[in-house]
C-alpha cells in the first residue's frame, strides 16, 4: 500500500504558479539575459584589442640566432674560444704544479708535461721534472696553492692569450709549515690542432711565476 500511495502522489496535478511567482521568474531570466548581454560587450573590444595586438607584435617580431664562429679544419683560433676556456684550462694546468704531495708530485707533473708545447716542454723537463721534483722528493714537501678568483685576469695578444692567476702559496717541509706567500702565476696559451682528449687545442706555450709578498 506504501508504493501505491506513493506513486498517486507522484501523479498528482501540482498547483499552477500564482502571478507573483511569474513575475519573479521571468525578472529572473530578464536579468540573467542582461548578464549576458553584457558580458558580451565587454568580451567582443577585448577580443578585437588582443586580435590587433596579436598582429602588432607578429607584423613586427625579428628572430635573433647566435651561431658560433665555424672553427678552422682541425684547428680553433684563439679568438673563437671563451675566455672561460682559457681560464679553466690554465687553472687545472696550476693545480697540477703548484698543490701537491710528495707521493702524488711527479703523477701530477708527468699530467701537467701534456698540456705543454714546443720550447716549453724542455723548459719544464729540466726545471719542474728535474730539479723541483727531486727538492720536493727529498725534502719531502708539500705545497697547496689558493686561486683568489676575484683576481683572475685575462689578456688577448693576437694567437697569444694570457691568463693571470693570483693566490696564496703555503709549505709545509718535513713537517714544519712555512709562512704563507703571494703568488701570482701568467700562463700564456696558444691552440694547436684539436684532438679527442683536448677539444678545443688549448696548450701552454709559457709560465711565469711573481711572489707578490714576501
């Protein structure tokens, strides 16, 4: 009897709307009507703005592309390759020769050789591979060297680029710690043709070595 009540109700003729329920129905759909036709007029001058605009900026774009020097065949020139090469190149080349331990000197001096090029080479086989490794062999001393990398320089002479490193110098010789010195360090470098362990050519052709301070 439940379902049957419930399904004579369902089927029950509602009460039409009185007047006054019309009236706030239709000021309903007038004003939502309104909403619209406003929002439309506020839409179609954006739009037509963002079209022109649109236009503007596509009639008057420029397409900028930096494409690097073509490097000669097997060889960079000096002036095609970033400062930041020289500098990173010449700082593992002073890493190599200037911080060490006696056990790890002459690794690191036979790894410093092949960065080297023509006169420079036989300069350092007899200075740094002869003489300075058998005082640091001996003596059995250690030297560590700290870059101040606020005063990194570089200078660009023809084929020629000159980078100057300057920093503390401190040793340490049989066990006894020597007071600090300022040193600064000019590796000059040249490019040779390309190779698989050297990308760029960058070897050293000279190094001089100032003691600021004493």
């Amino acid at each position: 009897m439940g379902k049957v009540a419930e399904i004579l109700r369902a089927s029950e003729l509602r009460a039409p709307l009185s007047d006054n329920d019309t009236i706030r129905l239709w000021e309903s759909h007038q004003e939502q009507a309104t909403l619209w036709r406003s929002l439309t007029l506020i839409q179609v001058p954006i739009t037509l703005i963002s079209l022109v605009l649109a236009l503007v900026l596509w009639s008057t774009r420029s397409v900028t592309l930096n494409v690097p020097a073509k490097p000669l065949p097997g060889i960079y020139a000096a002036q095609d390759i970033p400062d930041s090469e020289f500098i990173d190149f010449s700082t593992d080349y002073i890493n190599l020769i200037a911080t060490y331990q006696p056990a790890v000197a002459r690794r690191q001096f036979e790894e410093a050789r092949r960065m080297l090029w023509s006169q420079m080479i036989q300069a350092f086989d007899s200075d740094m591979m002869g003489t300075e490794l058998r005082a640091i062999e001996n003596t059995k001393r250690t030297q560590i060297y700290f870059v101040d990398p606020t005063k990194v320089g570089i200078k660009r002479e023809g084929r020629n680029v000159t980078v100057s490193l300057l920093g503390d110098r401190y040793k340490i010789i049989a066990g006894k710690e020597m007071p600090a010195v300022k040193t600064e360090f000019v590796i000059t470098m040249n490019t040779i043709p390309k190779n698989k362990f050297n990308p760029y050519g960058i070897v050293v052709t000279n190094v001089a070595l100032k003691n600021v301070e004493k």
